[in-house]
C-alpha cells in the first residue's frame, strides 16, 4: 500500500524539522560575538527558522536578555553591519518584508551599492495579531452591544415581536435576550496557535476561515480570529450577536427566512434554504437583462454575480437561513438604519455596482442570484419585514 503525504502532514513535517526562534536567536548571540560579524550566519537562520511575522515579534523580543550587546534586532543590524554589508542588509530586508514586517534602510552608489545606516522597523509590524485584537475588539463590542440594546429596546420592534410571537413568549424570552447581550465577552484565537487544555497542548482547532464565530455551548463568548484582518469588525459582532439571540430563541421560524431567500415553490431541506441552483446562465439572462434595464445597471454585474455564485459552489451557506438573518441585522448596522426604517434599493446598489465591497452584503447578493434575480425591490420589503418593518419600500420616516 502506498500512501501520500498529504499537504498539510507535509507542512508538520517541515515545521518538525524547522529550527526554533531561540536557536535562531542562539545563531544570532553567537554570529556577532567576538571579533567581526558573521552575516551569512544570520542570513540562514532567519530564512530556516523565522517562519511568519509572529515569530519575528518573539525573536525581536528575545534581544531583550542583551546577550547580544543590543537590545532589539534593529539595533544589532546598525550596530553590526557597515557600509560594505549592502547586499547583507538587502537580504535581511527581503526575507522580513516577505514575513510582512515593514522594513526600511538607508542606501547609495558609488560604483557599487554600499549601506548608509538607518535599518528601521514600523513599530506596527512589530504588534502581535492578539495584542491587536486585544486593543481593537473590546470597543467594537460594545457598540455592537448597544446597537442591539437598542433595537430590541424599540417599542416599534418590541410591538411587533409581541404580534408575532404572542405575549407569552416576549415575556419569556426578551428578557432573556438582554441578559445574553450582557453577558457576552470576548475571546481570540489564531490560525494553527497552540492552545493549553488541562495539562496538554493543543494546536488551535478553531474555525480557520471564520472571522469570529459563536456556538452554543458557550453562548457568552464571542471567538474572533486574529490571524484575519476583518475590515468591517463592528458588524461582524453585530451579526455573531444575531446567532446569539437566535440560539435562544427564533423570533423568525425558518419558513419566515425560507419564504424570504427560496425561490417560489420550492422547499428548503434541513439547515440550507434554497442551497445551489439548478439554473443555468441562459435560464437567467431574460430575468438579468429585465431588472437591469429596470435598475439602470449594467447586465454585466449581474452576469458576474451569478457566474461566482454558481462558481463557488457556496450552497449550504449562501442561503442559510440564520446566516441569512444574520447578514440582514449587520446591513442594517452598515447603513446604520434605526428601527422602523428600511433597508432599500439605492443603499445596496453601490455594493451590486462594485463601487463598494462589503461581505455581508455580498452573500446576500449571492444568494440573490442563486435564486435567479427575483424583483429587487421585493426581495428588499421582504427581508425589512423579517426584522419588523412594514413592506412599504421606501418609507424612511417613521424615525423613532
Ligand atoms: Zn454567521
């Protein structure tokens, strides 16, 4: 029997055979103590053992013990290396620029390139992922928090709660819902860290692709990746507090969200409301060119949209019905739209253009197209009504 190495088994083993940053360090002490530096010393144990930006900040950090007669890795290169150590210093900087730490130096010619000093690091490349997050993310929550508060706080929302779910169950469970939103707190992980269980350590199994996620089991965390850049954190929150409350209890059933994100006649199975499509490019150009002569757009963009989403092949979650519900509140916190106003036309229209980019909007239009363009507008009134609007589609003036 033969059996491959898998890509990621062939990544442990490399990590295996990767020296540590201490040796790295170890390296380092040992290639400018003494009389004369030795830089292909440096050179070949950064490239080998420094493997991301992480493990830069550690190694940096290690210079701290002085053994090295420098106190930071910015200072050994300027005190170590002269003006004939150019190319040196410019393999230095290649291999940390590609470990994306933002790296400058002083330069000239003269016949041949020669270093002028100066080797400078951007303090900001030198901040950990989690101290980012850590300065980041706790602000965001609580926007997002009070952005909640006051949804559910609205007598517009709490009205029309109590005429949908019935009396008994706003009794029961609102009150349920601010507890949850107080009680939720924040905790951060990295792609592939290692994380303590017990006495064990653990390599971080957590979601990879998820920016920030939230279960049941321990619904008063919110986890948020930090090895992701998330440009729109506050509604990222804003949509993770939704699955909170929605854990508790669904004040939309999922025929509500089904009856907004499925096409007409068909039914949803399980967890994925109209999941994938069975449509092809020459099914939908009719409906394409109609509502883009309607919406005055390019067919194009919609041609485009409907090609991703059937590229992609995103079917369980492009439709998902919490998901969906989800992605409708964080919208809402983007155009920061009160309760009792709606979400219409012309604020996604930017999004449908590709003027603006935004993620939760973007699976909505996937979902949008992989239901085959049904009337924009409709589609619109429908999703207002899941979070308690009326259906009128440009009626923005009950303000509360
Ligand atoms: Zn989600």
């Amino acid at each position: 029997m033969k059996i491959l190495i898998t890509e990621s088994q062939y990544k442990v083993l490399l990590e295996q055979s990767k020296p540590s940053v201490q040796s790295v360090y170890n390296d380092i002490v040992s290639a400018v103590s003494g009389i004369g530096t030795e830089p292909d010393k440096i050179i070949n144990s950064i490239s080998m053992g420094i493997a991301d930006k992480n493990e830069f900040i550690t190694l940096n950090k290690l210079f701290k013990d002085g053994k090295t007669g420098y106190n930071s890795f910015e200072k050994m290169i300027n005190g170590e290396f002269g003006v004939n150590n150019y190319n040196d210093v410019k393999e230095i900087f290649d291999l940390l620029i590609k470990r994306d730490i933002n790296v400058t130096f002083g330069s000239g010619n003269q016949t041949m390139n020669y270093y002028n000093g100066g080797f400078k690091i951007d303090p900001k490349s030198l901040v950990h992922p989690l101290d980012a997050c850590k300065t980041k993310y706790p602000q965001l929550l609580e926007q997002a928090k009070n952005w909640w508060i006051k949804w559910l706080s609205s007598p517009i929302t709490k009205q029309k709660f109590i005429k949908k779910n019935g009396e008994k169950d706003f009794k029961k469970y609102y009150p349920q819902f601010f507890e949850a939103i107080k009680k939720l707190k924040l905790d951060y992980y990295l792609d592939n860290s290692e994380k303590s269980v017990g006495n064990k350590t653990e390599i971080d199994d957590r979601l990879q692709t998820a920016y920030a996620f939230v279960d049941g089991y321990t619904p008063e965390y919110v986890y948020v990746n930090c090895s992701l850049n998330d440009d729109d954190a506050l509604e990222t929150l804003v949509h993770e507090i939704q699955h909170t409350l929605y854990n508790i209890y669904h004040y939309n059933d999922w025929t509500d969200i089904g009856n907004v994100f499925t096409k007409k006649g068909e039914s949803y199975h399980g967890y994925t409301i109209g999941g994938g499509t069975s449509l092809e490019m020459k099914d939908v150009i009719p409906q394409i060119n109609k509502i883009s002569t309607q919406l005055g757009i390019s067919p194009n963009y919609l041609k485009n949209y409907f090609k991703f989403a059937k590229d992609s092949n995103t079917d369980g979650y492009a439709c998902e019905h919490t998901e969906s519900m989800s992605r409708i509140m964080a919208m809402r916190k983007t155009f920061n739209i009160k309760p009792g106003q709606n979400i219409t036309y012309e604020m996604i229209k930017p999004y449908i253009t590709g003027e603006k980019e935004h993620g939760e909007i973007g699976w909505i239009l996937i979902c949008w197209a992989l239901n085959g363009f049904e009337d924009i507008n409709l589609l619109l009134n429908k999703m207002n009504k899941l979070v308690y609007q009326d259906t009128k589609p440009t009626d923005n003036t009950r303000l509360t």
